[in-house]
C-alpha cells in the first residue's frame, strides 16, 4: 500500500519512512538506500534542508562512496542560501499552540468557549469560501462547533461529508482540494488492517468529537486517520494520550465515520 502511496505523492515522507522501515525489517538493504534518497530529495523540494543533509549523511554511513548522495549535497550547499525557512510540514501543520502563562487571566483553559478551539474552522473557510467552492451560508448552514470540555456518545460527521450529503460539494471534488493545500497523503482506510486495540487505548470522547482514529503504529510513530487536516485540538488531545509522534493521513470520510462508530460504541 505504501508503495502505492509514495508513486502518487512522491513527496510525501512520512509514508517513504514508514516503506523504509518495512524494507529494513525484510532486510531489503537495496530498497532501503534507494527510499533514503526518496525521502532526502523530498526534503529538498520542500525546502527541508537540514533534513534532507541528514538523511545523506545517513546513506553516507552505509555507503560513503555513494556519487548520487555525495553530488546532492554539493546542490543543497549552493542552495542553502537561498533558503531561509522551511515550510510547516505535516506533523506541524497540527502543532497545537502553547498554552498561555499562568499569569494569563483573560481566560482559562478549561473554560474556553468553542469559539476559541482550534478546529481548523478558520483554514477551512478560507479553502473552501474564499475559494468561491461554496458559499458563506453553506458553510456556516454545514460546520458544526463542539465544545471539548463536554463528554459525546456521538460522532461528529465530517465537514467534507456533510457538504456531500446536502449536495453542495461531492466527496472527492474536497478531498482533492484539502490533499493539494495540506500536504497530506490519502490513504483508502477501507483497504487498511486497523489495528482495534491501538485505536482504543486512545481517549473515545476525543475520537468521537473530532472523529480521528489512530489506526496503526509504526516503530515510534501512530498513524492517524482524518478528514480535517487543519484541527490542532484534536491533534493535541491525541498528542496528550501518548508519548508517541503522530502521522496523519487524509482518508475518506464514509470510511472514517463507520470505523470510528464501530470502535467506540
């Protein structure tokens, strides 16, 4: 699947690291050079450069002879001072912000109205409203505001997904926009082995209110199915759950509501 994945979106490193180390376990050495070049030079397109170095100089310990890694670094130095930031990538673009000092007392935490949430509200009006795909009115008549300090039995339905059921955009018409501006990779959940117990050692209110499901671990890293890729509360919520670093994944709606309800009843 992974290697289905990274033919579509080259770019995306996170599931290259993941075909890495699936290699490495089939001990593939070959494979495992060859997608260690993958991901470095996916690092460099996107202007990761200290990464992308990193990652050479990982292939250099294996192969210090290597002519591709040993030209690529040469390239990245002539480039390095083009380059003065590097781009959010996909673990943080879902980066929760830091809390306010103790001595903030214009609002506390646990108080904080739903308006305050970071539920990727804002970055999804601009992609979708200001984009002119739908209208004001259909967004505000679709989103729904949740309130993280009160406890769900229900899930919450996607955005995307009821834009779809009222007929306003189809499916695939919003996943194709939010995969080209987030930089995350689809993943088809209905094709994948979720791994139920992984799932439900995460908190099931946070699941059902945000509708996310970690799906699988790979080494250090949880796999994490969404289909609003700009919600940092839900990103924090999970990240509070586990010490683990968290990958997410654009999946489809439908697929995501019937594993989400399956799991947390």
């Amino acid at each position: 699947m992974f290697e289905v994945i990274t033919q579509s979106q080259p770019h995306d490193y996170q599931s290259l690291e993941i075909l890495k180390e699936a290699y490495s376990k089939l001990s593939r050495q070959k494979d495992v050079i060859s997608t260690s070049k993958r991901i470095a030079h996916a690092y460099v397109q996107m202007g990761q450069l200290s990464s992308a170095i990193l990652e050479y100089e990982t292939i250099l310990q294996r192969c210090p002879d290597d002519p591709d890694v040993k030209a690529a670094l040469e390239q990245i130095e002539s480039k390095a001072n083009n380059f003065t930031l590097e781009p959010m990538g996909v673990e943080t673009t879902l980066m929760a912000k830091a809390p306010a000092p103790k001595g903030d007392t214009r609002r506390t935490a646990s108080k904080a109205p739903p308006a305050e949430v970071e539920d990727g509200r804002k970055s999804m009006h601009k992609l979708f409203v200001e984009s002119k795909l739908i209208t004001v009115g259909d967004f505000d008549l679709c989103w729904s505001t949740v309130d993280p300090t009160l406890s769900t039995g229900s899930v919450l339905e996607p955005f995307i997904q009821v834009l779809a059921d009222r007929g306003i955009l189809p499916i695939d018409k919003s996943l194709k926009v939010l995969c080209d501006k987030s930089r995350f990779a689809f993943l088809p959940l209905q094709s994948y082995d979720i791994d139920m117990d992984l799932a439900r050692s995460f908190p099931a209110d946070t699941c059902r209110r945000w509708c996310v499901l970690p799906f699988d671990r790979m080494s250090k890293s949880v796999l994490v199915a969404t289909a609003n890729p700009f919600n940092q509360q839900a990103a924090k919520e999970l990240a509070e759950a586990t010490p683990n670093r968290l990958l997410w994944y654009l999946v489809p709606p439908a697929d995501l509501l019937s594993n989400v309800r399956k799991l947390f009843r």
